[in-house]
C-alpha cells in the first residue's frame, strides 16, 4: 500500500481557482466534476461513450511479509499506440485506482462472507478532466476463505443508478467467467450515451442461457442522476442535513465517519449535491484512503468521508473550524458551534417545513431525490435566483456582475446578511463567471424553477392589491 500512496502522492498537484482560495487536487477528486454554469455533474445530451475502462482489482500478497495490495487484474480495453504524454496519463490513473477500491488499509485476511457494497470515487486528471469511479466490491464465488475483489468502472459520466446496473450485470457474467464480460462490455463500449428519457437496448450472449437483451435508461430529469439521498436520511435529522448544507454553503471543513464504503459515498454524494446549481470546488474525497489521512489537517475547505476504523486518528489530528459528523449514531463530534445561525431563520423554516411534509414509502428515488433537493433549490432562487438581471452586458456579450446592487435588491435584511457572505464564496464566484460569459441564462432546472417562482410572485401582487 505504501507503494501506491507514494506513486498517488507524487501526482498531487496544487492549483488556483478563479475567483477564490487555492484548490488541492488530491488523486480522488478535488473537485465533484462540475456542470458548466449549474450542474454538479456533466450534463451529457446523450452521444458520449459510457465508460473509458472496466478493471478487476483484487488483493495480491506483497513479496515480503504477509500483507496484501491491491492490484489491477483485468483491464479493458488494452490501450496501445499511446503517444509518450497519453502513455503517462494513463499510468498515472491506473497507478492510482488501487488505492481507492481498497482505501480500508491493507490489513486483510481470506474470509469465507462479506457484504457486497457499492460505492464511487472521483478523480482529477492533471489537465484538469475528471473521470468518475464506480465500484463494487465483493467476495468472489467458490467455497473456504478468499479475498474480497473490486469490478471497477471507469467513467466521465455522472449517473450511478445506471452504472449500479451495470456492475449489476458484470457481477453476474464473471460469476461465470471473465471470457463471459468481454461481449457485453464491448457492445456497451460502442453504444452511445443515451440522452435524458431514452433507452439504449445491448444485446448480450450468456453460456448456458442465451441471448439476453438488457436496456439501460437514464433518468428524465438529469440534475439528481448522480445522487441518492435514502442514506443521508437514513442517518440524519433534517436539522442536522441543514447544518450540513449551511456548513457547505459557507465552504467550511465537513467530515463524515462511517462504517460501510456505500454510506460514506452516498451520503457525501448527497451533502454535494444540496448545493445544486453550485458545485463543490474544493478538495473532495468520499473515501479517504488510510495513506491520505492526512487530508483532514488541510488548511482550505473540505468534504471528505473516513471510514470509523479511523476515527481515532482523526479526532486526534489538529484541525480548526471542522463539522465532523458521526453518520453511524447520527451526531456531531465537533463543530463550530454557529451552523444553527448561518442560514436566513425565515428560509431554514421554509426548508424544514418542506421537508417535513414526509416521504410516501411508494415513492420511488427519483421523487424521493425530488422531495429532499427541491427546498434547498428553492432557498437559492429566493436568495440569488435575481442573479441574472444584475449582470450588465457590453456590445461584445461578456458580462459583468454588479456584486453590490444585486444583494441590495434583497428587501429582507437576513437575507442581505447571508448572501453578503456568500457571493464571497468559490461556489458562487465560479458559477457568475459561467454566467457572466453567458449571453442568456442556461435553459435548466434551476432556471426552471427562479421563472416559477417570478411567475407566483407575480399572481400574487394583484391579488394583494385586491386585498387592499
């Protein structure tokens, strides 16, 4: 392990963000992949290739001593005729995976049952890309003691229940046999991405069965694709998941303790994706490997996730301003101590009261994604939904934010006190700067939504002055 924390630590990198403090590009992920202008995630219109390369990682016995590491044992594709930089590139990525399907330390041993979990990483390429890992990690068939393995996905494409599917049908043919997944992966290789709503249909052959036709569809409404939020409240309070977003919005240091690889980067893919249509821009790991501890003692904002084991270690590393939060008893361990007060009271009631209406339990995730994320993308179009009418616009089309006359157009002092605050953020600098270069709003949800809510206010003032 030690080799490939070494060969991952020699790949960090530190680069400047517009707009804000300095970001530190960590292996898994510095940065959620953003959508440009409002997305958390690459808004695909369909067309992309799903995946770059499917790896099978599984746990080699070091040459001396007993330990194990991880190490790739199957790749596809075989990349060939790379040129010198791509060539380097790639070794740098394939240096790093190992360490993050198995981030739990190399203290393993032959087991005869583990829970199978699934969960994903984030990594950040030197010429600033990113590309998503998705993984599943299990006990391979056969009978006595032997070693988890990880079937790990590699992607530029933000959308986890599609890519649980996948792994679902991976699982399955390598059960058989490796021979079993090159079909399948290579037909979906040469499928095109299918934009929102559609369906792509893979033909597959299976030994013994035959013929199988699998369709794989991408959810209708893309922006929550790359979320589920059943585990943040599973192990949250809506109060607590208020915190949550508070300290997120203000770019402080989040930590979330777990057990399990899937709570951890679940819930921490979910804390992300309140902030929609602002992305995370900051160091952002869900599954802090154990040779990357160190992370929590960084001076500059982070949301990263540690697995309980380790949570000694972290309680006892020096760190200043930290929400560290306990998602296996649902606590805070630490925190500043304000995150009740950072929000506007008249909006945090708003939220909790939306929230609070409750969850049908025949609701599927999409609504269930709906329910949770839509009351924090409300508190942004009351608060900074306004965004666009202050950017004033020279005859070439750039644009140029009137920081000051956009947060005095708020009539509500609370409000004015907190987005005061905000518009000082690298959340919101990055996103105005998409905006400013940006001749008209995006045409998505969140403008979807600030066009809803002028067209209420606007029903609502005659009938005020009816009233009167």
């Amino acid at each position: 392990m030690d080799g490939l924390g070494r060969r991952l630590r020699a790949s960090l990198r530190l680069k400047r963000g517009r707009g804000g403090p300095p970001q530190d590009n960590l292996g898994e992920v510095v940065k959620e992949p953003e959508r440009a202008q409002e997305h958390c995630l690459p808004n695909f219109a369909g067309g992309q290739h799903f995946f770059e390369y499917l790896l099978v990682v599984s746990l080699k016995k070091k040459t001396s001593g007993d330990d194990y590491e991880p190490t790739i044992t199957y790749q596809f594709p075989k990349r060939e005729n790379l040129l010198r930089g791509q060539q380097e590139e790639e070794e740098r990525l394939l240096g790093a995976i190992p360490l993050f399907c198995f981030p739990d330390g190399n203290e393993w041993a032959p087991l005869t049952e583990y829970p199978r979990e699934t969960f994903s990483f984030v990594l950040t390429n030197v010429d600033g890309s990113r590309k998503i890992g998705y993984c599943r990690r299990l006990l391979p068939a056969g009978r006595g003691p032997r070693l988890p393995r990880v079937y790990c996905i590699i992607s530029c494409i933000g959308c986890f229940g599609l890519f649980s599917k996948i792994l679902d049908e991976v699982e399955k043919r390598h059960q058989i046999s490796m021979a079993a997944i090159y079909p399948f992966m290579q037909g979906l290789r040469e499928a095109a991405f299918p934009a929102p709503g559609k369906t792509v249909t893979l033909k597959s052959f299976i030994p013994d069965s035959g013929t199988e036709f699998i369709s794989l569809t991408r959810p209708l409404d893309s922006h929550l694709e790359h979320v589920d939020f059943s585990s943040l409240l599973r192990c949250l309070s809506f109060e607590q998941i208020l915190q949550i977003f508070a300290s997120a919005v203000l770019e402080r240091k989040i930590i979330f303790l777990a057990e399990g690889l899937s709570t951890l980067s679940q819930c921490i893919h979910a804390a992300a994706a309140l902030l929609y249509p602002f992305s995370w821009a900051h160091t952002y790991i869900p599954v802090v490997p154990e040779s990357l501890l160190a992370t929590v003692c960084c001076p500059t904002p982070f949301m990263v996730g540690v697995q309980m084991r380790f949570r000694q270690e972290v309680m006892e590393s020096p760190m200043e301003e930290v929400l560290l939060v306990n998602l296996c008893e649902g606590t805070f361990l630490m925190s500043v101590g304000d995150e009740k007060d950072i929000l506007p009271p008249k909006l945090q009631e708003d939220i909790l009261e939306s929230l609070g209406q409750g969850i049908k339990g025949s609701q599927t995730s999409e609504q269930i994604n709906e329910h949770v994320s839509g009351p924090f993308v409300q508190f942004f179009v009351k608060t900074v939904g306004h965004y666009a009418s202050y950017i004033k616009r020279e005859a070439n089309g750039q644009g140029h934010f009137q920081e000051r006359a956009f947060y005095k157009a708020l009539t509500s002092k609370a409000n004015r006190r907190f987005v005061k605050k905000f518009v000082k953020t690298q959340l919101f600098s990055l996103f105005i700067q998409e905006a400013e270069k940006s001749k008209n709003p995006p045409a998505g949800y969140f403008q979807q939504k600030i066009l809803e809510y002028e067209e209420r206010k606007k029903q609502k003032k005659p009938k005020e002055k009816t009233l009167k």
